[in-house]
C-alpha cells in the first residue's frame, strides 16, 4: 500500500523529523535547568557547597541531546536517500518544497538539507545513474557518520573528565581524578575520527 507520492513522504518525514527534533529539544532544556538548578537546591538544603560540583552533569545532558538529535537527523537523512535511490524522488524538488514552507525553521531545514548532496547546480544529482547516486549517497551518510562518532567520543570524553573532576572536587579525594586521562583520551580520538 503506497502512503502517497514520494515527495509528499519526504516532505511528510521532514515535517515529522523537524517535529521530533523540537520535542527532543524542549526534554533538552528541561534536563539542562535541573542539571544547573539541581545541585544549587541541594547545596543550599542542605547548607554545603558539596552538591555545587555536580552543575557538571550539563555536559553529559548536552552531549545526550546532540547524540540523540544527530541520530534522528541521520535517520531522515537514510530515508530521503533511500527514496532518492529508488529513482522516485528528486532531491532539488525536496529542497525547494521544503523550503517554500513558511512554518518550517529555516535554520532547522537548511542543516537537514546541507546533509544530503550538494544542490548546486539544481538537479544535476538527480539525473545521475543508479550506480552514481549511490556512490553520493553513500559519501553523505558516511561524512554524517564520522561527525557523529566524533560527537559521542567528544561527549564521553568530556563527561568522563568533568564529572571526575566535580566527584573529585565534592567527595575531596583524587581517586575518580585516575578516569580523568581516559576521557581526554576519547577527546583527543574524537579529532582523528574526524579526519578519517
């Protein structure tokens, strides 16, 4: 059963996505204020700074939301192309419908659009080969990858390293500090995800 023509689910999937992305936001914020609010309750509840330290689980209520963002974009991104692939969508008509819709986010659709293939000039990828196509789609979901592996090396490493420190700060004892090398490990092994 055919859920409509394949541009209207593409641009179904983008709507949907976009919708995703601000849910997925607003629990971001939520967390964000009681990852800054929380330890400043404690402290003062209970008359100690020691509470204070862990304001550093923002860093991992960050990094949560620019993983689990990165992945539902990366999702839209393979169903798009996917379509692409099967002949049936244009990518140039996407973008220019996409586009045209005044209640979108620009800014939100313009990253959505910048990881699918270039649309300069219009067209031009939508009259590659089959074989060509896939060649293309498989370099863009390829460069999605590695950023988002470097964004979740980056977020581990950096959680490891601050939150060892904040332990270290509120419990006064350099033990959980021995974590701290792995996490500017994963940092430094983020860079070279990069690059590859």
């Amino acid at each position: 059963m055919s859920e409509g023509p394949v541009l209207l689910q593409a641009v179904r999937a983008t709507v949907t996505t976009i919708e995703t992305r601000a849910r997925i936001y607003r629990w971001a914020v939520v967390c964000v204020a009681m990852a800054l609010v929380g330890p400043i309750l404690l402290a003062l509840a209970f008359l100690s700074w020691r509470p204070l330290p862990y304001v550093a689980l923002l860093v991992p209520v960050v990094g949560a939301f620019l993983v689990i963002d990165s992945r539902t974009v990366l999702s839209w991104q393979r169903r798009v192309l996917h379509m692409w692939l099967s002949g049936d969508l244009g990518l140039s008509d996407l973008r220019q419908t996409v586009q045209a819709m005044r209640h979108v986010p620009a800014g939100t659709v313009a990253g959505m659009l910048d990881r699918l293939p270039p649309s300069e000039p219009p067209q031009q990828f939508d009259r590659l080969p089959t074989d060509s196509k896939a060649s293309v789609a498989e370099r863009c979901v390829a460069r999605t990858s590695r950023q988002d592996r470097r964004t979740l090396l980056s977020t581990a490493g950096a959680t490891l390293l601050v939150c060892s420190v904040a332990v270290t700060v509120s419990l006064q004892a350099a033990t959980p500090l021995l974590v701290a090398p792995v996490g500017l490990l994963l940092i430094a092994s983020s860079r070279r995800a990069s690059v590859r």
